[in-house]
C-alpha cells in the first residue's frame, strides 16, 4: 500500500479526488495539521480488514485468557496503558 501524507487543508479543498485515488489505487493518506500526523484515510477494505484482524485477535486473546493466561486487563496496569 503506497501512503502518502498530506495537509488537512489541502485534503479538504480536493477532498473528492484524494477519497478518488484512494479508492481506485488503495492507496492512503495520513493527514497533518501543522506537520504533525492526526488521522489517516484509508480505503473502506483495508479498514474493514483491520477490524476484523483486530476483532480475531481480542477473541483469540479470550480464548488464551480462559486457559490461565494474563488478561489484557492486567496487562494495561502493568505498562500503565
């Protein structure tokens, strides 16, 4: 995937190419405010995609979990996260 950054002004004055581009390339932008990343765009996909790696990932976790393993729980107060 070719991901490319972009300023959210910029973004917002073609807003319908970049979604374009990204759609028909499935390409990303990450977008700046300020030179610093605040969000990404990514193709609708990829996302759906993510949340289900994420999603078979918590279940799996569970699953570890149910067999005497660390719980997410404990894991977050242990990093403090």
């Amino acid at each position: 995937m070719n991901t490319t950054t972009m300023p959210i002004t910029k973004a917002r004055i073609n807003l319908g190419g970049v979604v374009e581009d990204i759609r028909t390339t499935g390409s990303s932008v990450v977008l700046e405010k300020g030179g610093i990343p605040v969000a990404a765009v990514v193709a609708m996909d990829w996302f759906e995609d993510v949340q289900d790696a994420l999603q078979l990932a918590k279940l799996r976790w569970e699953q570890r979990n149910e067999k005497g393993g660390t719980t997410l729980k404990q894991l977050r107060k242990k990093y403090d996260l």
